[in-house]
C-alpha cells in the first residue's frame, strides 16, 4: 500500500452537467490545477443528499490526483433526518442511472481525464456503485462502502471491473460479507473484500456522530487509494508548474 502522496493543489466547486435526456443536474467537482492528464472517479453519495462528506472526500481525491465529479442525484435535496433521507431515495431512484451516466461522460470527455474511469461511493451510493460494476465495461474499478449486496446476489459472477466492498463489522450489512466474498470468487474479475469489526455502518461519514470512526475512515481512505491505483494506474504526481502549484501533502 502507498505510504504517502503528494498532494496537488485543486479547485472545486457547484458546476452543471447535461445528462442523456439533454437536461441539466448539477454537480459537484475538484480537480487538481497543473498536470494531467488525470484517471477520473465518480463519487457517489449516500440517502442523504450530496453533502459535506462528499466534498471532502471529492476534495481529499483530487489532491490525491484524480478528476473527481459527484452527480447531485437529489437535485440539491438534502434529508435532515432518515425518514426525509429514505423518501428522497425513492422519489429519484429511477433517474439515478441518467445522473450517474451523466458524470462518467462528463469525466470521460474532459481533455484533462484520460478516460480511466472509477465509481466510489457509501451507502445508497455504494448500492449504486456495485451495479454499475456489474453493468459497466468501461470502468476500471469500483468501490463500496457500507452497501447492500444482497439485491444482486447471484450476479457478482458477472462483474465487468474489479470490486473493493469495506463493510463495518457492527453494521447489520456486514451479514452479506461473506456470501458477496464467495460470489465474487467466482468471477474473472480481481476483488477485495474488508471487513471492520468494530465499525458502525456510517464509520466513514464524519456528520454521523454516533457511528464515525476517525481511524477507521483513515484505514478505508488510504485502502481505497491503493485499489484505485492498482486498477487505474499511478495518479500524475504534481506539476512543478508555477511557485505555489504544490506543496507536501498529509500522509494517507
């Protein structure tokens, strides 16, 4: 596993994409300023909406050196509790896929993207994640945190691009570990399978306040890095471009 990356310096921010249906969702980005080309990551959020998880893991991606777009799959809806988070799940379910396709075609034609394409995502965008790996060819990885599997058990021998699910070992979901973990044997693709024993389901988003696990989140970060540059290939390292393009970046 790496031990460290550079860290390269970004801009993000709100942008708009223009989906399939020649209608227009927006999205959040960062991407590193100087280099390229860069391997491109759809990030995926969960039932709640796109919110300051997702940012910070969009953020803490492109300084690792990835062009990284999260779809806003609620439309700029936000849950302030599960009840609203699990209405807004269903209300925009069936245009998620139009979102998603919309992103990796954002990615995929960048002049500064060199196609490699990845799917990240957590909980309801884990779930989401997981399906795209099945019915994606042009994606080089896939990875689920804190997902459900057990809607797609039977296909995972099908998987079209190497699959890293992390689950929590508190997490009721963590029951469908071993049986995906056994599904996934069976295909031809590579596969990663972790399991935390004491994390809760939401160990990774830090506005969970009960389930957030700092160090855990750190370990899945830093294991999730190393698959993506196992699958995509090695990020650019940062352009000396201009004083103050880069500086030292934090040990992942």
């Amino acid at each position: 596993m790496p031990e460290h990356h550079l860290q390269h310096h970004i801009i993000s921010g709100f942008i708009r994409v223009v989906t399939d249906i020649q209608t227009y969702i927006p999205a959040f980005w960062a991407h590193p300023v100087h280099g390229g080309p860069f391997p491109g990551i759809v990030v995926l959020h969960d039932d709640w909406g796109l919110q300051a998880v997702a940012r910070t893991t969009a953020h803490r991606l492109a300084e690792a050196g990835y062009y990284v777009i999260v779809p806003d799959l609620f439309e700029g809806n936000r849950a302030s509790n599960q009840l609203e988070a699990d209405a807004l799940e269903a209300r925009y379910k069936d245009s998620s896929e139009s979102k998603v396709n919309a992103g990796l075609e954002a990615l995929r034609t960048h002049p500064k993207c060199n196609r490699k394409m990845a799917v990240l995502g957590w909980d309801l965008g884990a779930d989401i994640a997981m399906q795209l790996a099945l019915d994606h060819d042009d994606i080089m990885a896939a990875v689920a945190l804190s997902g459900d599997p057990s809607p797609l058990f039977g296909k995972f021998d099908e998987l079209r691009c190497p699959l890293l699910a992390i689950f929590g070992g508190q997490d009721p979901l963590s029951m469908h570990a071993k049986r995906l973990e056994q599904e996934l044997q069976q295909s031809d693709n590579r596969h990663r399978v972790i399991v935390y024993p004491e994390a809760q389901h939401a160990f990774y988003n830090h506005l969970a306040e009960q389930d957030y696990n700092h160090k855990i989140a750190e370990r899945a970060f830093a294991e999730l890095l190393f698959f993506l540059e196992e699958h995509q290939g090695k990020p650019p390292a940062p352009s000396s471009m201009g004083l103050g393009s880069f500086y030292h970046g934090r040990v992942y």
